[in-house]
C-alpha cells in the first residue's frame, strides 16, 4: 500500500530534477560557462532534494517543520519559475517547455498526498478491525429491514382482515336491520287491518270476553337491566314451613291431589324448593 503513493512521488520528483538541471543548462550555458550553469542548476535540485530528505525524516519520527516545509516549496517555486521563464524566452516548442512546467510544483503535491497517507495509515489488525465493524453494522441494518419489512407486511395483512370482517359485519347488520324492518312493517300492517281486528275478537272472544281488536305490537328498543334484586334467589324454606305449604296444597281439593298435582300448584304459587326436599316433604305429610 506503500508503494501506491511513494512510487508516484519518487518518478515525478526525478523527471522535475532531470528538466529543471536540463533547462538551466540549456538557457544558462549559452550565457555562462557551462559548469557554471551546472552547478545552479545542481543547486537548485539539491536544495529541492535536502528540504525534501529532512521533512521525510521529521514526518518518520512524527513532527512537522513549518519552516522547512517553506523552504522545500520556495525551492520548488524557483524550479518552476525556471522552467516557466524559459518556455517564454523560448523560440522553438514554447508551448510545450510551459506544459511541462508544473513538475516541480506537482512533484511536491505528490509527497504531500505521501505525508498525508502516512498519517493516515492503519495496521492490517486495524483495517480488520473497522471492516468487521462495517460489515457487522450492515448486517444489522438489513436485519432492521428485514424485520420492519415483516412487521409492516404483518400489519398489512391484519387491518386487511380486519377490515373485511368490519365489512362482512356490516353487511350482516345491515341484511338484519332489513329483516327485522320488514318483519315490522308486516305486524304494523296487520295490528292496523280491520279484518286483522275482527278475526281475532271473533276467535278470542268466546275464550276471554272483553278482549278488544286492538293489540300492541311488542317492544323493540332498549330494555331497563334487572336490578340486582331481582337476580337474587329467594330465601329457602324450611322443613317445617316446607310441610305447611305442602299440606296445604295437598289436601286444598277432595280427593287429596297427587305429587304431580301439588309440585306443578307449588311452583305456580311461587314457591321454591328442590325436587328432593319437595319429595321429602311430601312423603312427611302423606304419611
């Protein structure tokens, strides 16, 4: 992973030192002798170089030099000043000697990516690490999908159900309220006809005289609940009480009435008892 920011760096920085010495001799030599080109051109290259080996160093014992970093851009702006101010004095390829002017400057952009990398740089037990850590966090998103998907499909289906029984409810509601209005309309119609009327005064009349053709219909609508008194049971008799009432109603006509008679007279007249104490009783009087 090293090698992916330092090679770059390395081959650029040799192509703006190869071009930059090149450049000096070519536009200084005609000017100068050429050693003293040489050594300019040398001068420029080795100071690029110098502030470029210290930062190296400071960056591998983890400090930082403002100053130098200056200085090795200050070299590497003479070494593109060059370059530019000989593409302009050039008579042949100006365009070309300007293309390639930006190399020092890049160069330098490039062990600047290289420093940063190196700060930025984690251990393969580390790289595990955070990757493990990412694909853990992925898999708990899908599986928070997955379930919201199910839980949202889930209660898709329930208010779907639920809904069709609403409805069929509805209908049967509705398919009842009809039933019964029509049921009711035909007892209104009927309590209203005068034939209804005259048919039943003329065959309840001999039974119960006094019966009028008016008839009300039944109660439909809201009822009154039974008190709580209602529902309790009445208090039980006792076995002296229970033989009085038996006797009573056992020798009530002549002949004296049967068990059959005097149990079904007992009920009606409101009385309660089992039919065990009830026999009991009987046998007691019958004796």
């Amino acid at each position: 992973m090293r090698a992916k920011t330092v090679l770059p760096a390395v081959a650029m920085t040799a192509v703006s030192m190869v071009l930059t010495l090149a450049v000096v001799m070519m536009w200084l030599g005609a000017a100068v002798p050429w050693p003293v080109a040489l050594v300019v051109g040398l001068g420029i290259d080795g100071g690029w170089l110098a502030t470029l080996a210290y930062e190296r160093r400071l960056a591998a014992q983890g400090d930082h030099n403002r100053a130098v970093t200056a200085v090795g851009w200050s070299f590497g702006l003479i070494a593109t000043g060059v370059l530019v101010a000989h593409a302009l004095t050039a008579e042949e390829s100006a365009g070309a000697w300007l293309a390639v002017a930006w190399l020092p400057l890049a160069s330098k952009a490039l062990w600047l990516v290289h420093a940063m990398w190196e700060r930025t740089a984690l251990t393969p037990v580390a790289l595990d690490a955070i990757r493990g850590i990412q694909q853990e966090a992925r898999d708990e998103a899908a599986v928070a999908r997955a379930r919201l998907r199910a839980e949202a499909a889930t209660e898709e289906t329930r208010l779907t159900a639920v809904t069709e029984a609403g409805a069929r409810v509805a209908r049967v509601q509705a398919k009842t309220a009809q039933t019964l209005a029509g049921a009711w309309s035909t007892l209104e119609t009927a309590r209203a006809g005068e034939e209804t009327g005259r048919a039943l005064t003329s065959v309840t009349a001999r039974v119960t005289p006094g019966v009028t053709p008016r008839w009300e219909l039944p109660v439909w609508g809201p009822t009154e609940p039974l008190t709580s008194r209602s529902l309790e049971s009445a208090p039980a008799l006792t076995d002296e009480a229970l033989d009085v009432i038996v006797d009573e109603i056992r020798t009530s006509e002549t002949p004296a009435l049967s068990y059959r008679e005097m149990a079904a007279r007992f009920r009606a007249a409101g009385h309660s008892a089992s039919e065990v104490r009830l026999r009991a009783a009987w046998k007691r009087v019958a004796a």
